[in-house]
C-alpha cells in the first residue's frame, strides 16, 4: 500500500470523536427509554433496498438525491449501458419509513395488531453538503401501526415530548393541523385537486419568508389570480387573531365535522397532560414536505431555534400500497436527531458522569509487578469506576493534562507493586 | 405508486424483529459498559469511504466483494466508461480497522498519546449468502494505539474476556500465538520471505481440515519438498505434546528470545487473571487471516463452537502507511458480534426484564375519559414500568394472548374512567 494521501473522511460526512460519541449514545439511549417505558418496540432493516423501492415515487426530493449501488459480476455488463439505471439494483435508504413500510409489509403475521415501533438509524442522502446537513445522519422515529383513533397522534405527541423533556428541553412548541383543513383551505379557494401540493409547498414557506414573500411565490406560479387571493386573505386572517377550530368552522364551513373535533380532542388532552412543560397549539399554516400525510400533522420547535427538532402525522394510505390494501391506519413522529444533537452542544450539554475516572500509572521499571497493577484495576473497575491502566510518561504533566481533557479525574501511582493513595486529578 | 411486489429485504440482508433488536441492544450494552470501564472511548467514522482506500491492497479478498457507488452528477459520464472503476467514487467499508486507520491519521492531533478505541458498527460484504453469513453484519472492536508494550494484548485479552463473561459465556480458550514465531518456523524449513503468507494460508487450515488435509494442499502448492516435509514433521511434534515456550525454544532456536519472553508473559499474566473462569494456551498453528500482523495474534473459542467468537492481534506497520512512518504501535480485539448473537439465539439466552410490562386496555366507550386513562399511564410509567394503552378489540383473549407473546405481563381495564385492579397476565 502506498501512502494514503486523503485522510478526511468523504464529502458531508463526518469522523466522530470520543466526545461527540459519548453524547450521541447518551442522547438515543435516553429517547429510547421513553420509547420503551410507552411501549414501543424497536425493530432494523438493512441499510440498503431494492433500486425500484426506492425511487417509486414516495420519497419525493429525496429520490433524486440517492447514493446507488453497483451492479456486481455478471449483472454488470459494461458493453450494454442504456442508462443509470441498467448499472445499479439497490441504493441506500434515504429515510426510515419507506423501509419500515416494506418490514410490515414483509413480517406482518408475526406482528401485533395494534404495532408500536421505534426505529433508530443512519440515512443517506446525496445533498449538496452545507452548514449543519449531511450526507449520511441518523434518524429517531416512532410509529404506530393499525390504530385508526387519536389516541395513537396522542400517544406518539405525549411519548416525543417525553423523550425531549428527559434531555432538558423546556417549553417547547408542538404545532398542530391536520392535512384534510388545508385541502379544504384549498379547495375552497377554488385551486384544482391536481394543484393542492404546488399550493401546499408555497404556504409552508410562510414562516421562512412571510405573507409578502408567499404573495411573491403565487404571483411566479401562474395559479388564478382569484384564488390566490381568496387564499392569502384568509390566511393573513387565520394569523392575525389566534386561531380556534371555532374560527376555522365559521371561515371554512365545508370542513368535515369530525376532523376538527378529532383536532380539538387532541389539543384538549395533550394541553392538560403538557401542564406547564410544554405546549400545543393549532397552526394552520403548517404543511409537512412529504407528499403521504392524510391527517393530522405535527412538529415540535423549541425555543430560540427556527427550525422544527421533530415532525410526523398520520399517513393512512401508505402502507396499504404494500399490501394492495386501500388503508391501514399509520402515524409517525420523527425526532430530528443530528438537530436535537447539535443544540445540545451548542449548549455545552455535559453527559451526566456518575463513577470516577481513574487512570493507574506505573513506571517502566514496575512492569515485573504490572499483575498487582492490573488486580487493582480490576477491583476498581468492578466497583464501577472506568480504569486507564497507562505507563508513566517522560512528561506526566503532559500526560496527566491530557487525561484531563478526556474527563479522567482521580490518578494513583505505583511504586513497588503497591499503589500510592487514588488523588483527585488537578489538585496540587 | 404502484403494488410493491418484493417484500424481502435484499440478498443476503435481513430485517431485524423487535426481540432480535433487543437481544442485539443487551449484548452490545453489554460489551460497551465493560470497555468503557477499561477506559477505551468509542469512535464513529461514516459508513462510505474513498474507493482508493478501501482497493489499496489491505483488505486481501475483502476487496473484491465490495458495494461500490455510482458516482452522480457531471461526474458520471455514461459515454467514456474505461472500466468499472471510472463509474465509482466510493465504497460501503468492509471492515472498522481500515476506517479507523483513517481517523487516526486524520484526527491524531486532538487524540492522547496511547489511544484506546472501541467501535461497533455496520460492515457490508457483498459475500455469496450462506447460512450464518450475511453482506451487512455489525462488528464490535477494541484497539490500542501508540503502546508497544505488551500491556496492550493484556488488556485487550481481558476487556474482552469480560465482556464475554459479561454475556454468561463461560471455560472459553484464548489461543495466542506470535506471527514471528510463524515467520521463524517458516523460514527454518526454508521456505522463501515471498511465500510465507501463502504458507501460512494452507497452516490455518489446519483445525479444518487435519494433518493429512494440510499434506495435500501442500502437494498441489508446487513448494520444494524438503521444505514441506521439514515444516509438517514440526508441526506434527507440536500439536502431539503440548507445546511450550521451551519446546519451540529447542525445536526453532533461530527465533528472537524476545518475541517468546513477550509471549511467556503474556500467557502467565492473563492465566492468573483467568482463574478458572477461561484458559489461555499457546497454538503455534494460529495463524488469522489478515496480512497486516506483525505480533502476537489470538483468537477465542467456546466450548462446543467450532469457530471463533472474536480475534485480533498486533499490527504494528498498518497505521504508518496513512502517515508516512515505519510504525505506530497497534493492538485490537473483535468480537464477532453476529456469533455471538447466534451462540445466545441457539441457547435461547433471555434478555433479563426488571420492570412490568402493562396493558391497559379501554373499551370504545371509554374514550370520554382517556384523559384518566393517560395519567394512569404516565404515572405507572414514571414507576419504571412498560404501559402500553390500547382499545381492547373485539376478543379481548386473543388480543392479551399476543400481548404475553410480546412479553406483557400485567394488564388493567378502565371503566368509567376507573382502572380496574392491574392483573397478571395468564393466571385467571
């Protein structure tokens, strides 16, 4: 092997240091109790699917931008070359959902009715890299399965804040609408069915560019101009006074009865149980990119960030594609984990330590005594404090500031076999 | 999106069920507290490396089984393809050691001077699939970089060791052996420098395929005969009587007094560690598969299992080649994580389970008072225990019947908002 000149990790996608590590485990595990405690179960599915699952137009945007595998040995005919396509058969996942979709689809007779899943892992995505995203980043999701009530949205928002209050966030927002308001929204306003996502996109721009740039968007999109105005009149009314499912009934009179109580059941409850940690409140404006959602739609921002730390709502339709059924009922709720993981550093978030860290140093010369060296650490490791055992360095200032710095905090030396008393590490 | 006709996970992958994810999530909890006790720190490094990096010759047969990426953009140009090579960019890694290298070399600034790293991540082989073998597996590794001593081996045999015992694996054998040992024998027959790995490739077949077995392979491999009758009837003294470091002292003299002192050492200190729990004996036939070993190399056997649960050794020469110098002290240990996880499905391991799992169960009519419910839930949760909330269906003994499948213990019903008793499940 000759020298390897390249040494950084490839374009997006990082090398994670012992620190950042640390954090990251402290982070999922601590999610994943929450999860557990409500009785999510956690399942994986390989990191790489079938070529045509992953671009069967579900994943919108994101199919666009997938890493893609080569063919290998004799599937790869070099001489024959149509296209991308007839070079490649499977790409790596650039969400969750899609694979859990085919995991239920593939394992469902051994699956309870009502199936409550946590899934934690990597994605990847092919993006032009820039500050805070990345080409590969793990994902944290939950989803319930085959239960068509609001308790599942109630439980998935109850589980997620919980997840998000164990590691300190407070006084969050969960914002709440429900996708069959905003195609009434739409509808009544006169746009075609056909147009409802091209309107969708431009109105979930709304928080990021204002009432004037949205007005801008439409202009630029050739839709009627009546409609257009009829919808941003309506709009710029639903963001004026504060929003209740009362102004929208009265606003939107061709709105289905039972979406907006099923909306008002669960603000009610999730209000009551938030207390004083957390809050929800309905937001008309709020979209969701994916083009799946059937019902209500949520996500968390926290406060002094803009953009959301979690996301998900009710995808009824989905699943059933895999099943050659028309609904079987899903709902999911997805912690933006690289964002949440990112605020807390920028937070200076220390990972609780609770057992000491301890490093035994011994010099050159004791090596004929290193079996009572490593007894001792054997006891101490058994009485639960992490144990370096390290040889004593030309310069154990040096040495020991550097232990430091990796959160070691108490050091003994040997002489003779015997250790000198543990001491706390920077004090003289 | 049309009908999803193929459900399975791709060749080779598998889609990982709730249990499954559990028993993997114990065993590798498992394994981390006990390195993080020894003071190693985990690292991660992205899953796609640079296709230079992982063809540069140091993953042998490796190499030819990777999952390579089609590059994307401009710089995939369909009209000039030379070979299979200008259509990549990168590859999914097939090991954690060559990434590793990688971050070492990259991030060796902001790292201690004797680096204990540990790592437990996803590899992918593009292997024909065979029963127990799979193209995406996880492996869990620990490595000490920057210590030339032999307190590295040491403390890796017993990190690795515990964390076996950790996981009630129990008269296990650590085999040792040292790659000069294999160099000097080796040469003593007078075999040439240039054919010693490819001889060292027909000794390791030694525990498969027995004496006779190796005989023939030798015959096909065209070595001069004296060579090959010299180095059998060697090998046939040392694996009659049990070898020690004095039989291989009498029988090669030609090697470094050093390399069997180091050796000696080695196997004493981690005997008296052992006790009784495992054993250490010294296999001058160990030979393990990498090219990269420069020292002592070993391996762990369970009773009963013929092939290895984890391997490692020292490679002093690897990490140089990414800096430019002749050596950079290394030692690592893996445990087959995919092994380890069959020994324990074999055995029916049960993961231990503290706390309650709870069902409470709400007919329909219950719904006006879910908010009961939901305290009820949240208050049983914040005891530590599992609750999951559920309509009960329509035959309430099937549906509790699957929930014990799941591992519920316990359930409660509600009426009037009123839980009723919580209730073991299964007794009547």
């Amino acid at each position: 092997m000759s020298l390897i000149k390249d040494r950084n990790p490839q374009k997006g996608m990082r090398d994670l240091l012992p620190k950042q590590v640390e954090l990251r485990n402290y982070v999922s595990s601590r999610i994943l109790d929450v999860y557990k405690k409500y009785g999510f179960s956690q399942i994986e599915t390989p990191s790489l699917e079938n070529i045509e699952l992953l671009s069967n137009g579900e994943g919108g945007e994101n199919e666009k931008i997938l890493f893609k595998i080569l063919k290998r040995g004799e599937k790869l005919d070099l001489n024959n070359i149509n296209d991308e396509n007839s070079l490649v058969d499977m790409g790596l996942r650039y969400d969750l959902t899609v694979p859990m979709c085919r995991f239920y689809a593939n394992n469902r007779a051994q699956l309870p009715q009502v199936f409550k899943i946590a899934q934690f892992g990597d994605v990847w995505r092919a993006e032009r890299p820039q500050k805070g995203r990345f080409r590969q980043f793990k994902q944290f999701d939950i989803d319930i399965i085959g239960d068509k009530s609001t308790s599942a949205e109630i439980e998935l928002i109850f589980a997620t804040s919980e997840a998000l209050m164990s590691l300190d966030f407070k006084n969050f927002k969960v914002r709440i609408n429900d996708r069959r308001i905003l195609s009434g929204l739409v509808k009544y306003c006169g746009f075609k069915e056909s147009d409802y996502n091209k309107v969708f996109v431009i109105i979930d721009k709304l928080s990021k560019i204002g009432i004037e740039g949205i007005k801008e968007e439409f202009k630029k999109s050739g839709f009627s101009d009546d409609s257009v105005n009829m919808l941003i009149e309506i709009i710029q009314k639903l963001i004026e006074t504060s929003v209740t499912i009362k102004t929208i009934e009265s606003i939107l009179p061709n709105i289905d009865k039972n979406v907006l109580d099923d909306l008002s059941f669960v603000i009610e409850t999730v209000s009551k149980q938030a207390g004083r940690n957390y809050s929800i409140v309905l937001d008309i404006t709020l979209v969701r990119g994916m083009g799946y959602y059937t019902g209500q739609i949520f996500e968390i921002e926290t406060e002094g960030y803009k953009t959301s730390i979690a996301g998900g709502g009710r995808y009824d339709s989905l699943i059933g594609k895999f099943l050659g059924e028309a609904t079987i009922p899903a709902c999911g709720f997805s912690i933006g984990f690289e964002r949440v993981i990112s605020i807390l550093e920028e937070q200076c978030f220390n990972v609780p330590k609770p057992k000491r860290k301890i490093v035994l140093l011994y010099s050159e010369e004791e090596i004929s005594n290193i079996n009572e060296i490593f007894l001792t650490a054997q006891k101490l490791r058994a009485e639960g404090n992490i144990v370096l055992v390290e040889e004593k360095s030309k310069n154990p200032k040096v040495q020991l500031d550097k232990l430091m710095e990796q959160g070691f905090d108490s050091f003994a030396v040997f002489s003779n076999g015997k250790e000198i008393e543990v001491k706390t590490l920077g004090q003289k």
